[in-house]
C-alpha cells in the first residue's frame, strides 16, 4: 500500500512538474509574441499597434519629427517624385500593402468616392512597397482610379513604418508629421489623426498662427478635461492638483479652461 | 533635390515640384499590323504643385487644378520618324524659355490667366515637344525664369 502511495504521488509530482512546464513555455511564447507586436485577436492586435493618440506632435513617437518626399516608383508604371513638404496642404501617406489583411478595409474606404480626409485640403499618397518586396500586379490592381500611389521602400524606412497599415499625416506647410500610426478601421483613424490635426493646429495657435476649428479647440478640450476630472471625484481645490503646495488664493484652481495647472 | 532618370531622360526635380516619367503604349500591343517600337516614347511631367493621378500627356486633367502660381510641363517624345522634319528642326534642349513667348493661345486646355508654350525639338535621333503652362499670362515674368531653373536639370541622353 505505501508503494501504490509512493508511486501515485511521484506520479502527480512528475505531472505537476509536466505541466508547468507547459505553461512556463506557453507564457514565453506569448511574451515573445508580444514583444513581437502580434496579437492573438483582432483587440490584441488593435492595442498592440501605435496609434495616432500615441504618437502625437510633441510625444515620443514619429509625429512632430522632420516629414521627407517619396521618390520611388509609379505601380506599374516610371519613376515619381511626390512631393509632402513645402506645399500649402497636408498630405495623408497610407503605407499599405497587397497581402495584409488588416489593409483591406483601408482599400475599400480609400475606392469610396469624396472619402472624408483629416487636415487641410488633405491630399491622399498610397505608399508600397518596392517591386521586390510586394507585388507591382496587385498593388497596381488595388489602388482606386483617381488616387496617386508610388512604391517606395525607401519611404517605408524614412517613416519607420513598422508594418502595415501604417498612415502619416504630414503638414506641408511645417514640413512635419502631425500624427502616424495604425487602427483597425477608417472611421477610427480618421478621428484619431482629426485630433491630432487639431493639437497641432493648437500648438500653432498659441504661437500666434492658426486656430483649431470650432467645437474642437483647447477650450472645449478643457472642458471635457473637467468633467473627467468631475466625475473621478477630483473638484476644484482638490489638494492632488497641488502637489507642491496649497491652491490659489483667487478664482476656480481646478478649472483647466479658465487656468492652467503649474 | 530628387533625380529621376529613366530611358536616357533624366530631370533635377527641386524642392515643393513634382514629376512623373513615364512611357506611352505601345501601339504594336493593339494593333497588330505596327510594328512595334524600337524603343519606348518617353513621357515626363513636371509640376509645382500636386500632380493629379490621372492626366493625359499633355496635361489635361492637371492644369485645371493649378493656381495661378502653378507651373506645368510636359516633355513628349514622338516616333523616329518626326526627327528631320521641319516642325523638329531646332536642336538640343532649350536653355531658357522667354516670357514673351507665353501665350494663350498655346494652350491644350484653354483656361483663363493661362499661358502655354510650345517647343519642338531633337536631341540625336529623338524628336520632343516641350510643352509649358503657367497659371497666370500676367505672371510670366516671374513664373517663366522659376520654370527655368528646373528647365536647366532637364538633359537626355
């Protein structure tokens, strides 16, 4: 009888071992995976890709830095040259390839005629890739009539595209990306570049140039800021809003869009 | 500065211009009685402003959307056949285009304020036409030498 114990928990300790070794491996992969930027599901791969919110003008990532022209190659067609800096308009680069099947709801939005495009008088660019790495047939066959496309590698790698889709907006005045990134959808990455659009139409405003359209500037900005705050319990006078010190002495301290906090 | 090089055309394109270098179709791909090309005919527009995807080789589709700081050419190459003939006469790639040779009635596509030139040349054995439109006639003083300096990085080969 003790033997049969003796080799039943040897047994269960040999499993247990087994499978945690299972799971052990498992989380490396998923970490790996991770560290990969490849998700599972479609949320997983959602929140795995930069978005516009995050790379904004005045963050870490590529929005805000040095916008540069695209030479490459007309699909199907000669050498191009389109040019995104020192033009009065903002250019909307859309890094897409044939095969990835997160761009196909990109390729359908962009064959809608009049698509609603962020900026000012935006104009649309779909970038490729060199012949040598995507096929010149397909995206030649992909790209809606009308909409200007050149494959240029060279691009991908000036942007720091870090695969597809990808989309920068670029201000041809300042010669800057307003915001990069990537979204599921159109209509999701429409609004996020919107907004990036408007922070930097703000950030010029308060140097004395343009103005964020109506309904989206700094003050309503504010003002949803507010309510935020509002409904997490965090009012005016609120001491985390004051961390060296006391509130002021006049007015509303905790109203960002009469003041703003120091 | 960005070069584009293709089929013994090559053009400096500066800084805020544009430009696209093409060839036209084959003839011989439908219609089987032509013989085909010995080589391609070269097409190259060059612009100050945005180049629409879709224009034809003169322009059309394009000029209409330029202002009246717009700048357009269009170098055309036609058949072996034109080099000799007398329209073709004039040699080599013109240095420099004179304002007063701008006028409206050289244009394509006849759009009011603007003013065109023809050109037509060879280089070898290659027949082209040059073909220019600015957005504004009263303009040309200052459009035509602009279009110059880009008009200096054109060579073919």
């Amino acid at each position: 009888m003790t033997v049969v114990v003796v080799l039943l928990a040897v047994a269960v300790g040999v499993l247990a071992l087994i499978v945690f070794g299972l799971l052990r491996t498992h989380a490396e992969i998923l970490r790996a995976l991770d560290r990969a930027g490849i998700g599972l599901d479609e949320e997983s791969e959602a929140s795995s890709l930069p978005s516009p919110d995050q790379d904004r003008a005045g963050g870490s990532g590529p929005a805000g830095r040095d916008a540069s022209d695209l030479a490459g190659t007309v699909p199907a067609g000669g050498p191009t040259k389109v040019a995104v800096t020192g033009v009065p308009h903002h250019t909307l680069l859309a890094f897409l390839s044939s095969g990835c099947r997160t761009c196909k709801p990109f390729w359908q939005a962009f064959a809608e005629p009049g698509v609603d495009l962020p900026g000012s008088g935006t104009r649309l660019v779909i970038v490729g890739q060199d012949p040598a790495h995507d096929s010149e047939s397909a995206l030649a066959e992909l790209v809606p009539a009308g909409v200007k496309a050149v494959l240029s590698s060279a691009a991908w790698q000036d942007y720091d595209v870090p695969g597809s889709p990808y989309f920068a907006l670029v201000d041809g005045v300042d010669g800057r990306v307003v915001g990069a990134g990537s979204a599921l959808g159109w209509e999701q990455l429409r609004e996020l570049l919107q907004e990036a659009v408007d922070d930097a139409a703000l950030d010029r405003g308060t140097r004395g140039r343009a103005r964020p359209p109506a309904g989206r500037s700094g003050r309503s900005r504010a003002r949803r800021a507010d309510d935020a705050l509002r409904s997490a319990g965090v009012g005016p006078g609120h001491p985390s809003l004051y961390p060296g010190g006391s509130a002021p002495v006049h007015g509303n301290g905790a109203d960002s869009s009469d003041r703003r906090v120091e | 500065m960005t070069t584009l090089a293709a089929h013994g055309v090559s053009i400096d394109v500066p800084a805020g211009w544009e430009a696209e270098l093409s060839t036209q179709p084959d003839p011989s791909t439908v219609d089987q009685t032509v013989d085909p090309l010995p080589s391609p005919l070269v097409v190259l527009h060059t612009a100050n402003f945005s180049l629409p995807a879709e224009r034809d080789d003169y322009g059309a589709g394009a000029v209409e959307t330029m202002d009246r700081n717009g700048i357009f050419a269009a170098l055309v190459e036609f058949g072996a056949a034109s080099v000799g003939t007398m329209l073709f006469a004039a040699q080599g790639v013109p240095g420099r285009l004179a304002p007063e040779d701008f006028a409206s009635d050289q244009l394509n596509v006849a759009v009011p304020g603007h003013a065109g030139l023809q050109h037509f040349f060879h280089v070898d054995a290659r027949a082209f036409c040059l073909y220019v439109v600015i957005g504004s006639h009263s303009r040309r003083g200052v459009l035509v030498p602009e279009f110059n300096r880009v008009l200096s990085g054109l060579s073919i080969a």
